[in-house]
C-alpha cells in the first residue's frame, strides 16, 4: 500500500512539474516580441545568402568577410539610396539576417511594395544573424526589396523563406522578367519557349548532325520531374535543347527552380514585312557573264508556305514542312500556302517566269517551303524556331545554302538583340548553330519606318540578331516619281494594313523606302546601327497565290532580294564563305544609300549583284602577292610602346608553297599546309611580341624564325589557338640586333581565299610582362588587290 502511494506521488509530481514548465515557457512566449514568437512558429524555411544568384541587385554592395556571419560573409550598402537588394518568391513568410554595428542606418524591409517593417540597425557592437520577419503574407507570389532607409548603411546577412505545409520557392529573376511573371497572372496560361541546358554542346561533327537522343533525355528529364502546375501543348524542339508550351504559373515557377531550365521566355508574334529589281542590282549581268542561276543552290523559305500549284514554282519545291502539330495541310503539301505572303516572297527568289513573265533572281535554285503560320498569316517566335530546328535537324539531308524570313516581331531594337532578356537562347542557340554550319540566314528589318527628321525606328526580331543579315528597303528604279500612289496623296497605310501613315515624293534606287526600319540609335554618339544591306523592295511584282502576279512593297520583298543575291555570291565561290568574308562580298561594288531622316544622317550598302559575285570569283590572271616568298617578304612597322596595335588585312590569294618553305613539328601542322606569306620583323628594344590571325577566313598556321629559315632557327609556331580551331597565335621576344621571319600558312588543300582573307594582328608587352594573345583593335592598314 505504501509503495502503491509512493508511485502515485511521484507520479503526480511529474505532471505537476510539466505543467509548470509549460506554464513558464508559455509566460516567455507571450511576453517575446512578434517577430521573436513569428520565428519560434516557423523554424524552418529556404535560407538564402544576400549574395546568391537569385538577390538582384542594385547600386553598390560590398562582400564583407565574417566568420559569424551565415556563409561567412555578408554584404555592405555603400550609403546612396540607389542601394537595394530584391528578392521574388513564393510563401507565406520571409525573414532578413541583418547585421549591427556603430553608424549602421536604418534598414527598410518591403513587401510588394509596401514598408512593413523598419530596423533601427545602429549598435555599440557588431552583431551577426540578427533577424527580423514578415509573417501571415498570402501563399502567392511576392517581391522583397530591403534597403537603407533615408541613405545610410546598411549590412545584410541571408534572407529564409517559408511557406506553410509546402516547399518554399525562391524565384531566379535571371530565368525570367516582370513581364512574363505579369503575363501569366493576368492571362492564367502563357505561351512560352523553355530554353535547356544544351546536353551535346558544339563543337559537332562536320556534317552537323548531333546526338538528338541527349537533347530529347534532358527535354524529358526536365518535363517528367514537373510535380506542380499546368503544362499544355507540349511541343519539343529535335536539334534545340528545348520546348514550347503553355504555362501557368505554379509551372513557370517550377520550371525556373529546375537547374536544367537556362531561360523561360514569352513567345512574341511575328507578322509579315511585305521582277523589275532585276535591273537595278544587275542580275541580267551575273547571268550573262557567269551563268550563274542559282544551279545546284538550295533556299529555305520560312514563312506562310508556298501555292504548290503555281507553274512559275512547282518544279523547284524539292521539300515542304508544316511545324504546327494540328492544323497543317493535310497530304503530299504540307506547306500548301493559304495566305499568299509566302508564294510572293518565293517567287521573288526562283520564280521561272513561265506563266507571270517574270523571272526571280535565281530561277534554277531549289526550294524548301516550311510553313510557320496558321491558315491567317499569324505566326510567333516558337513557330519560327520550329522551324529552324527542323532544318538544323535535316540539313545533312536538305543541304540549305540560305534562309529567308521575310517575317517580324512588333518590338523593335536599336542594337544587336543577342542578349537581350526577350530572346530565348535556343533560338539564339538555332541561329548561331546554322551559322557555324555555313547557312546564311536574311530577315526584312521591319515596315515601320517613318519620313521624319530625327526619327529613329530599331529592327524587328530575328533581323535583330548578330548572325541574322539585316536587310532594308530601297525602290527598284528611277522612273517611279510619287510612292506609294502617283497622286501623292495617298500614304503607306492607306495601301497596306499595318504600315506607316508615310509617303515620298520622290523616288529612285537610292531612296530608301519611309516604311523601312533603319535601327538607328542616332539619339547619341557614337552612330550605330544593325541593319546590314538594302535591296530593292517597293514596288516588287512576284508569284500570287492561285496564279499570276502581284505587285507588294515591303522588307518583306527586300530580304529574299538580297538573300538570293547571297546565293549567287556562293554559287559563285569556290568553297562555302566564312561569314564575315560573306558580309564583305555582299557589301562588294555597293552603293552608299545615305537615310537622310536621321541626325545625323547614316548610310547603308545597297546590294550590287555583279560586283559581289566578282569579288569571290576566282581569277586565274591573278599574280601571287607580293610576299609569296621569304625575299620579298611583307615588313611590318616597329611597335614602339605597349599603346600601339597594328593589324594587316591582305588578299593572300593564288599565294604558293615556295622552295624556302620547310616542314614544321607534328603539333604545329607538320608538312600538312600549302601555301605560305611572309612578313619581317625588326627592332632595337627587347620586349614581347604577340602575333594572332583572329578573324581569318581559313584555318592557319603561324611559324617565327630568327636570322636564319632553318629548323634550328625556328622560335615558335602554332597551329590552332581557341578561334573555332581554325586561327593561330604566337608570342615571342625580340631582342635588339635580330631579324624575325614570320611565315603564315593555310592549313589543308584549299588555296587562301576572299579580299580579305588574311587578318594578322600585332601588340606588345615589355620584357617579362605576361602578354595575353592579342585581340582585335582597328584597323590601320590593307593590302587589296583588283580581282
């Protein structure tokens, strides 16, 4: 009985003892402050440090190292009011991990764009971590921004994110923009291009083709681990590590959570940007000169398909592809035209002139149509990259010399549009792809220009892009007097739906068109603009859909103008063209156009056919340059300071393999180069050289002698230096009293080859100095021979 009492003693006293415990925690509980209690409730969360990818940033901010600190470092305001720190996520609590210290201001935490909390941060001692909370925010999306109110410095630890019952996300605003976040909650669903990791980055093989199964695995490894949100209309890219769809938000967010996903980015629409032209870039010429007719050539046409019927186009469409996955002509036409755009840009470029009279530019290239619009003419930059992709994916099969997109985006830009935040890196990725493979790629700059002084109109998308050929509009003759009526009344708008309320009085083949997009950025100094080239583009007469002709105006008209000029120039070539040696031979016996609407006024190569092809024929009259040989050597001029670069363009065309020529180490070539030049060095200082052919058109070899063309005698040399393993680089010292030998060889069977084929560029560093391989400056002189 004792024993009995005893244990239900201690028994009582244990209960009484918790109790009291409780009470007593429950006493400091309710006497802590808010935020004290708010993060006692929610222990856990997402830590993010201040200075993790996600925090954007703004004005100056300063790491500071702190053992006590969350990572071991934090960050410093500089004291302006431009300092703030801005965080986006998802969940129904933040916290910020502040600092203390003597002089420290007063640090503002906002909440969507409202102050709700301030923290006096100003201590006699400098503390680490401490903290303090908004709490009860609605599960939605939110935007943090911390800063030092009034001015001030402020330091800034971490931040924790926490949301009740799930996973807190944390959102990388470098994945996404305002606009897309602001689209997708007004509309429910976006309509977006999810740009990948890219799995089997280039280099490729020759042929181009890549390993589509490592594209398609990282495509559904990414699309199998979407556990949250709304994902329709899937569409997936072959050759481009990516895919298109419609998003709402909870799978926008977790897209952009997944490390695999680079970017997300809203489809833009694109709309359209509509043989006498002939005459004016001197087709008839190439024709008879040459005979040169687009034989054995082959276009790819992106744009609303092409009238498989028409008697002027039939026999040259050799492929046809829809990229809708519903919707698409059914039967052997897939790209059967429904609109028209597509059969009169077509026929700009191959029509025979057998029913019209009118004969295209090249009449015996070959077509493949790719359809990117629906049956209305609408189309967007998911339809435009569907189709790129398709020929990257096929072009082992279809052998693509250009493309023509005469289509473009409402949104216009002053400057290239590479790394701007609206274009998805796989179309970026697409282009660049078919660059590097030897497609030339054209796109109409945009139809909303103006006749106004001072006036500044940017270049739609894909014009915009580095690798894409912008092309702009002139008129095709001298005989036209009013545009776009003999009136003079009428204006652009009142002819063409969507284009400018602008006409000219007067015309010629050195007009430019007031509906063409110049992408000027006149506005400052110094003067730059995107645009490429012109070409005839108003009025054109060209195959309509359901037979016949049909007169158009437009950039649309322009660029298949000079993309099947572009042909000819590689018809005409021996080898397909670099890039930039195909710029230069498109701009070739131009004529300067001044667009006197802008201040102060710029002026634009329009396209010449005959003296483009006769730059990139090759000549059998022509002489070996003057520095075939070691005697007759090329002397270059004596850097005297660290200040000075110079660089050489020369033709090295019909250059030999001369007698002094001798064979070079396994890793610099060995015996496997063909033709040589030669350039002499000489000085009375002692310091380093560097001596690089960035930007050549064929792949190099460097060798540098000193005295004496012997092996002994042989300083250094170099094959391939990180330019596409095509160009070459050398550092050496020159020492007073010596002779140096610089011997450039092409690589391979192919002679040296364009009018400025060889780029050779020189820059110094004193004695000792590490001197990194150099990299161009401008040019200072040219060797140019008449062809």
């Amino acid at each position: 009985m004792f024993k009995k009492l005893n244990s239900r003693l201690g028994l009582t006293f244990l209960i009484v003892l918790a109790l009291l415990i409780v009470g007593i925690a429950y006493i400091l509980y309710t006497s802590d402050s808010d935020d004290v209690k708010s993060a006692r409730q929610n222990s856990e969360g997402r830590l993010v440090e201040s200075d993790d990818v996600v925090v954007e940033r703004a004005g100056n901010w300063t790491a500071q190292e702190a053992k006590s600190a969350s990572s071991g470092s934090y960050l410093y305001s500089s004291g302006s009011p431009d300092d703030v720190l801005t965080l986006t996520f998802v969940g129904s609590r933040v916290e910020v991990l502040y600092t203390t210290g003597t002089n420290l201001g007063t640090l503002a935490v906002d909440v969507d764009h409202s102050v709700l909390r301030t923290v006096i941060t100003a201590d006699q001692g400098t503390q680490y971590q401490e903290r303090t909370v908004v709490d009860y925010l609605d599960d939605g999306l939110h935007t943090l921004r911390v800063y030092a109110q009034e001015g001030g410095v402020i330091g800034i630890d971490a931040f924790k994110v926490s949301r009740a019952g799930e996973e807190a996300i944390v959102v990388d605003m470098s994945k996404l923009n305002s606009e897309e976040i602001a689209a997708v909650q007004a509309d429910g669903m976006i309509h977006v291009i999810v740009s990948l990791v890219d799995p089997d980055p280039p280099p490729w093989p020759s042929n181009g083709v890549r390993d589509a199964k490592l594209v398609e695995q990282v495509q559904d490894r990414v699309l199998t681990g979407m556990k949250t949100g709304r994902l329709e209309e899937v569409y997936k890219y072959t050759s481009v590590a990516g895919f298109s769809g419609y998003a709402d938000l909870e799978a926008v967010l977790a897209l952009q959570a997944n490390p695999l996903v680079l970017d997300i980015t809203l489809v833009i629409p694109l709309s359209s940007q509509l043989l006498e032209s002939t005459i004016t870039l001197q087709v008839n010429s190439v024709r008879n000169i040459y005979n040169l007719r687009g034989q054995g050539m082959v276009v790819a046409v992106l744009d609303s398909g092409v009238d498989t019927d028409h008697p002027d186009l039939s026999s040259d469409i050799i492929h046809q592809w829809c990229v809708y996955l519903t919707g698409c002509p059914t039967g052997l036409n897939p790209a059967e035209d429904a609109q028209g755009h597509g059969t009169f840009v077509t026929g700009i470029v191959t029509s025979n002139g057998f029913a019209t009279g009118g004969v295209g530019i090249a009449p015996d290239a070959k077509i493949v149509s790719v359809r990117i619009t629906d049956a209305a003419g609408n189309s967007n930059t998911d339809d435009l990259l569907r189709g790129l992709d398709y020929i990257l994916t096929n072009q082992s099969i279809l052998s693509v010399d250009v493309i023509n997109i005469s289509r473009g985006s409402p949104d216009l830009y002053y400057s290239h549009c590479d790394s701007n935040s609206v274009i998805p890196p796989a179309l970026l990725t697409a282009v660049n792809n078919l660059t590097t493979m030897g497609v030339k790629i054209f796109a109409a700059s945009g139809n909303n220009g103006s006749p106004i002084y001072s006036y500044r109109s940017g270049i739609s998308i894909p014009a915009c892009l580095s690798n894409v050929i912008a092309v702009g509009a002139t008129y095709d003759s001298n005989a036209l007097g009013c545009e776009p009526s003999d009136s003079c009344i009428q204006t652009y708008d009142q002819v063409y739906a969507g284009y400018p309320a602008c006409k000219d009085d007067t015309t010629s083949n050195n007009t430019i068109a007031c509906f063409s997009n110049n992408g000027s950025n006149s506005s400052a100094s110094p003067y730059y603009s995107p645009l490429d080239y012109l070409a005839p583009g108003a009025p054109i007469r060209s195959t309509h859909m359901g037979g016949g002709s049909i007169t158009g105006a437009g950039t649309s008209a322009a660029s298949p103008e000079a993309a099947s000029v572009g042909l000819l120039v590689e018809q005409a070539a021996p080898n397909v063209l670099p890039p930039l040696t195909f710029r230069i031979a498109l701009a070739a016996g131009s004529t300067s156009v001044t667009d006197n609407r802008l201040v102060p006024p710029l002026s634009f190569p329009r396209i010449d056919a005959l003296g483009a092809v006769q730059s990139v024929v090759p000549d059998s009259n022509l002489s070996a340059p003057h520095n075939d040989t070691v005697g007759n050597y090329h002397s270059l001029p004596v850097l005297s300071s660290t200040s000075e670069d110079y660089q050489y363009v020369q033709d090295t065309y019909q250059s030999t393999k001369t007698p002094e020529d001798i064979s070079l180490p396994a890793n610099c070539g060995g015996s496997g180069y063909t033709n040589t030049v030669w350039f002499g060095y000489t000085d009375g200082s002692n310091y380093q050289l560097s001596i690089s052919t960035k930007g050549s058109t064929y792949d190099t070899i460097i060798a540098v002698y000193r005295t004496f063309i012997q092996s002994d005698y042989r300083m250094t040399c170099n094959d391939n230096i990180n330019y596409n393993n095509q160009q070459s680089a050398v550092n050496f010292t020159v020492e007073p009293g010596y002779q140096y030998f610089i011997m450039v060889a092409q690589k391979g069977t192919v002679d040296f080859t364009g009018p400025e084929g060889l780029h050779l560029w020189i820059s110094r560093a004193e004695a000792g100095d590490t001197l990194a391989i150099f990299y161009p400056k401008p040019l200072v002189e040219k060797d140019e021979r008449v062809r």
